[in-house]
C-alpha cells in the first residue's frame, strides 16, 4: 500500500497537535452550549473520533452519510446524502465534522440540509482544506491545515475505498487513480 503513495503530506504527529488545537478552540467557543456535532460519513470517522476525544463539553455526536465522488477521483458534481436527519436539529448549535473541504459541493449539499431545519447555529470543521479546488463558495470556521492540490488519502480519506487507515495523510501516485 505504502508504494502507492507519492509522499506525506502531513505527519501522525502533526495531525495529533492540530486536532488537539481545534478541540481546544471549540471547547472555548463552546463554553456553556450543549453542541451537535455531525460526522459527514465516510471520511471524517477518523478525524472525528480523534476530534472528540479532545472535546470537554456534553455534546451529540451523530452522522450523515454524504458523497459527490462515488469511486472517482473527482466529483460527479452531485450530492447523494444517504438518509434524511433522524434527529433534531432545530434550535441546535451544530458543527458539521468533514475530512476534506475541496470541491464544496459534499458540504454545499450537507450543510443547506441542516439549515433548512432551522439550527440555532452552524459551524463548518474540516481537517483539510483545498481552496484550489473550490466549485462552490463555501468555507469552514475550524480548519486543520490547507491542502496542496495533489489527490490525498489516509487518516479517513480514501481513493476507491481503500488506504483510509493510514494514520498520515499522503498524496497517492497520479498512476494509481488515473
């Protein structure tokens, strides 16, 4: 698996210390508040699972699952979300909870699905943002690093369901997807 990749981009380690800094942030911003938090399925469960370890406030976790990428490289340009919200999200301070903000058409979809139900807040994480690749003027509030345009997989992030379990981020060889 490792032979497929081009080079790491961001370490274990320093991925460790930015989730950590991000958990902070929020547990200040946070502070008094009750807030949902919500794993954008597949990708984040890595980042998330991390993330919420380093959150010091009573929360919700739940998920959604949501995808514009399918087996693809790059974005079919529609968002498939895989169920309607089977919890409450009205009056609710939400912080939806993604592995890569690139194209923004995923969190487009997502987040104009929470807001139709009417949160009291709504706050965008993601681990990693690629404004190179921006279709969609959307931005997150809490953001682990910027990403180079190279095609990344590991902590969470995949090409073709595989290498999510990698705990680095790496570019992956354009051989490999092209």
């Amino acid at each position: 698996m490792k032979e497929d990749l081009k080079e790491i981009i961001f370490t274990e380690e320093q991925i460790k210390k930015r989730v950590a800094e991000i958990g902070a942030q929020i547990n200040q911003d946070y502070v008094g508040k009750n807030p949902l938090m919500v794993g954008i399925l597949k990708g984040s469960f890595v980042f998330f699972a991390d993330l919420a370890r380093c959150i010091d406030l009573k929360c919700e976790i739940r998920f959604i699952f949501a995808s514009s990428y399918g087996f693809s490289y790059v974005t079919s340009g529609t968002v498939r979300i895989g169920t309607d919200l089977d919890f409450e999200i009205e009056g609710r301070d939400v912080i939806l909870i993604e592995d890569i903000l690139d194209s923004g058409i995923t969190l487009s979809g997502v987040r104009k699905l929470v807001l139709s139900n009417n949160p009291s807040s709504l706050k965008i994480c993601a681990l990693l943002d690629k404004p190179t690749r921006r279709q969609i003027p959307i931005e997150a509030d809490y953001v682990g690093f910027e990403c180079p345009d190279e095609f990344v997989v590991g902590y969470g992030l995949d090409y073709a369901e595989c290498y999510r379990n990698l705990p680095f981020v790496a570019s992956l060889k354009p051989e490999i997807y092209a």
